[in-house]
C-alpha cells in the first residue's frame, strides 16, 4: 500500500475536522479526493504530510509511519500546500535548487533541470517568481514537489485558480506523474476527477461518505458524478 | 540546515537588507565616536572606542529587530512555512539556520568599524597606546549582545505574522532586557533586589566583558539568554501542532 490511513482523527478545540477515517491507495493509483469546503481535505492532507499531527489514530506511507518516521515519510512524499505558497522575491531556478537542497537531493542540478522540463517551466527558469502568472505559478508549485522524485505525491487543490487551458495543462501533467506515482489530489470540481482519477474518495463533514472506483460510483447511481456528490452530502446532512 | 542558511544570507544580500544594516552601523557609530559635541573622542581626548561601545547596544537593538523581523513572520504570512516544515528537516535546524545567518550579517556588520580602531590606534600618543585588551572584550561582549538579541528577534517574529508588530515587540524585549533592567540597580529604594535584578539584565554582563575580562560566568549568561529565547521561538513554532 502506497498510503494508508487508519482510524486517522484531528480535532481541533472542540470541532472536529477528521472523524475517524480509514482508507487505503495501493501503488500507482490517482485518487480524488472530495468534498465541500471545510470537509477536512486539506487537515487530512497536512497530517500525511507531518505538518501536523493527528489528535488520534494514525497511517502509513509506503509502510512508514506518519508520526513515528515523520522525516522519512518527508523525504518520499511530494507536497503541494492549498493555494501554493510561494518565496515571490525568488528566481524559479534559485527557487527550486534551494528546495532541492532541504529535500536532500544529491545532484541537485540535474533534479533542477528534470523538473524544470516536466513542468515546462525551461523558458521561465531566470525570471522571479513574483512576475509569473498564476498558471506558472502554480507550475512552479508544482516542480517545487517534484523535485526529489518522490514516490508519492499529495496535492491540495492543484487547479484552483487557473483558467481553462491552463487546467487542461495541469491535468496533463498530472496524469502523466501518474504513471509511475501514487497522486492523491483534492479538489471540488467534478470534471477534474473525471478526468484525471481512477478512484474517488468523497469526505463530508470530516466522515468519509463513498470510496470506490469512478466506473463502480457512475454504475451503482445511474447518474452524473456531480449528481453522485450532491445526493450523498444531502443525504449525510438530513441524517 | 546549511541550506536554509545559504538561502538567508542570499536574501539579505539580495534584497539589500545587509548593506543598508552595515551602512547605518557604520555611519552612527562613527558619528558618535568622531563628530556628535561633547563626547567625541577629541572632547574627551583619550585614545579609546569606549564612547562607540557605549552607544553601539542601543544601535544594535534597533538593526538586529529589523534583520529578525521578516525571518519568521514573513513565511508564516506567505504560508511558506509549511513548504519548509513538510520537507525533511527538523524544526530546530530551521530555527538555527536562521538564527546563525542573522549572527553571521551583525558580525560582518561589526567589521568595517575595525578602521576606528586603527585610526584610534594611530591617533594616540605614543601610536598604539590603547587598550586593546579592552577593544577585543567589548567586540566579543557585542557579538555575544547580539546573539542575544537575535534570540528575541526571531522569539518576536515568530508570535506574528505582521513584520511591524514583530519589529516591535523585540526592540521592546531587548531594550528592557538590556536597559531596563540595569536602570532598576540604580534605583535606591529597591536597595538589594534592585542589584539582583540588574544582574540578570544584558547590560551588567556586557559591561563585565567591556573591560577586557572575558569571564566564564558572564558568557554562560549570554548563551544561555540566546537558548532560552531560541527555545521559546521551537515552542512557539510548535504550537501549530497542539
């Protein structure tokens, strides 16, 4: 299993942002991850992530623990945070060389100029990052995840703000990391997990509420996935 | 670590930050120790660079919060720090990395003023009648000073995500740590106590280490004061995971 989550809980204060949930995605699978805003996607994504630690429960990625090996887990995930934060006063060059480096990369030159070529990102490599539209940006983003080749690759809202073209772009890219990555993406917008996943998992209210094959979802409902979405959160609210 | 240092240092040279850092040292002290009436070293007429000494805490206070200022507090606003806290690096190498970058541009800043002291040393009669012992003291007592102003400028910028507030809260932190402190020893009626809590203030031990005496005692105090503030700013910046 490429990540596995058990009984994983985050409460903060009194609310409770992940109730619980349980899931597991096997190696080289591209996973949606959905649900209304504040469904704690993106808490669930920080926890697999080491940026903060689960109140309870736990998981595993490529069979090593988030809490115990948190800097191990680090340096075989790749992570791009909800709205992609951004040193903007860097070169994109400068910028991924420096992230190469945290991430321990060895030749961290050639890792530069790999990613700089998945991402297309070689004509913008000498500009600094706060001249770049929001679509290179985000593309820096997600270089900047790339960069140690990691095995799996957790990404928060990777489309959210970019236009038509560029999102086609986005999805391109990412559906061609996924042949040899394990991705789990969140996102709330239907097409981009038709177009992209093999598997949806659909969070509400910090329970998970379907997971299964996109193919298994559409058949079982006869509907639309968006119609799919609905009908379980309204469900799940009249409960 | 290394690599977060590199890239603190890179940013101060690139965005200006050092030169504008040393420049102003430069200028004030050297104000101070030559131009400013009444207390300039020709007024006073000894060859000594006790009158930058004395001027150059407070200088200090003022240049190391603006250098700490942004360190954490910026990433925090740009949300940069969970880029760097979910790469594989702890959280105390990310404190220190900063941390020593900021020492590192306050100790270059403190070269330059190595002129005065060879202008003093060929102003005095004979030439190089000065105390040396003493200059080297009090260069080492200001790097130790700053060291621990260090600490509160990133314990400051780490409570905020405004630079403002920040540059705020830590030129207050140092000068009552450095200033207020030493002024409660002169205040008769608190008599002993008074004494005691001059002792802990930075100004008593910068004092000690001035005259030329580097004492164990005094240094230890230093580098603890640096730890504790250090150690302040990690809770601080774990506070996200409570």
């Amino acid at each position: 299993m490429s990540i596995q989550v058990d009984n994983l809980s985050k409460v903060y204060g009194k609310q409770t942002a992940v109730n619980s949930i349980n899931f597991n995605i096997p190696t080289g699978e591209i996973v949606g991850f959905l649900g209304p805003n504040g469904a704690g996607k993106s808490t669930t994504m920080k926890m697999l992530t080491g940026y903060i630690p689960p109140t309870s429960g736990g998981g595993s990625i490529c069979g090593i623990d988030i809490v115990e090996d948190s800097l191990e887990v680090r340096k075989i995930v790749g992570y791009l945070p909800e709205n992609n934060p951004l040193y903007l006063d860097m070169y994109v060059k400068e910028y991924l060389t420096f992230m190469g480096g945290l991430s321990g990369v060895k030749d961290v030159n050639k890792a530069v100029e790999h990613v700089l070529n998945i991402t297309r990102l070689i004509p913008e490599r000498h500009k600094k990052i706060g001249q770049l539209s929001k679509g290179y940006r985000q593309r820096v983003g997600l270089a900047q995840a790339l960069i140690h080749d990691p095995k799996v690759l957790i990404l928060d809202e990777p489309t959210s703000g970019l236009d038509p073209l560029q999102v086609v772009e986005m999805r391109n890219v990412i559906t061609d990391l996924g042949k040899d990555k394990t991705v789990l993406l969140s996102t709330h917008i239907m097409q981009e997990v038709e177009a992209m996943c093999n598997r949806v998992i659909i969070i509400n209210q910090g329970h998970i509420i379907a997971d299964d094959s996109l193919e298994a979802l559409k058949q079982n409902n006869d509907l639309g996935l968006e119609d799919i979405f609905k009908n379980l959160i309204t469900q799940k609210q009249i409960d | 670590m290394w690599t977060i240092y590199k890239k603190e240092i890179r940013s101060f040279l690139g965005s200006f930050i050092a030169y504008v850092v040393m420049g102003v040292f430069l200028v004030l002290t050297g104000l101070f120790l030559w131009f400013v009436e009444g207390n300039n070293v020709f007024d006073l007429g000894v060859a000594s660079l006790q009158v930058m000494f004395d001027i150059a805490p407070y200088i200090l206070i003022f240049l190391v919060s603006a250098i700490t200022m942004r360190s954490i507090a910026d990433e925090r606003k740009l949300g940069t720090l969970e880029i760097i806290t979910t790469k594989p690096v702890t959280d105390t190498s990310i404190i220190l990395a900063k941390f020593l970058a900021a020492l590192t541009l306050i100790v270059f800043t403190l070269i330059p003023t190595l002129v005065y002291y060879y202008a003093i040393y060929q102003l005095a009669t004979p030439v190089g009648n000065v105390d040396t012992g003493s200059a080297l003291g009090s260069y080492f007592g200001l790097i130790l000073l700053a060291s621990c102003y260090t600490g509160i400028g990133l314990f400051s910028s780490s409570v905020t995500d405004n630079q403002i507030v920040s540059l705020l809260i830590s030129m207050v932190l140092s000068f009552f740590f450095f200033a207020v402190l030493s002024m409660l020893g002169d205040i008769a009626w608190l008599d002993a106590v008074g004494r005691s809590l001059s002792w802990f203030g930075l100004e008593f031990h910068y004092n000690s280490i001035s005259r030329g005496v580097i004492d164990t005692r005094d240094a230890v105090y230093f580098i603890g004061f640096t730890a504790v503030f250090l150690g302040l700013t990690k809770l601080v910046f774990e506070s996200r995971k409570w």
